[in-house]
C-alpha cells in the first residue's frame, strides 16, 4: 500500500512539473500575441478612415 501511496504521488509531482513548464512556455507566447493584436488594433485604429467594419487585409 506504502508504494501504491508513493507511485501515486510521484506521478502528480511529475505531471505537475510538466505543466508548470508548459504553462511557462505558452504564458510568454500569450504575452506576445496579446502584445501584436494591440499593435494591429492600434494601427487599425489610427490609420483608419471612420470605416470601421471593412476589413483591410
């Protein structure tokens, strides 16, 4: 019972690793898309000329 116990732990200290640096990896590539889709709002934004709903691509 004392290993089923210990397996068990082993195995959600590990899978919380592996997500600890999947979530740390994909927050900075979050951060980056957020930053860039500000970028093309604010450029759609100044550049437009009260046209709002064309799409420009």
């Amino acid at each position: 019972m004392f290993w089923k116990v210990l397996g068990f732990i082993v195995l959600i200290w590990i899978a919380l690793a592996l997500l600890g640096s999947i979530i740390k990896g994909v927050f900075w590539l979050v951060v980056a898309g957020a930053l860039v889709l500000g970028l093309v709002w604010l450029y759609r934004a100044i550049s437009s000329d009260n046209d709002r709903y064309s799409s420009k691509f």
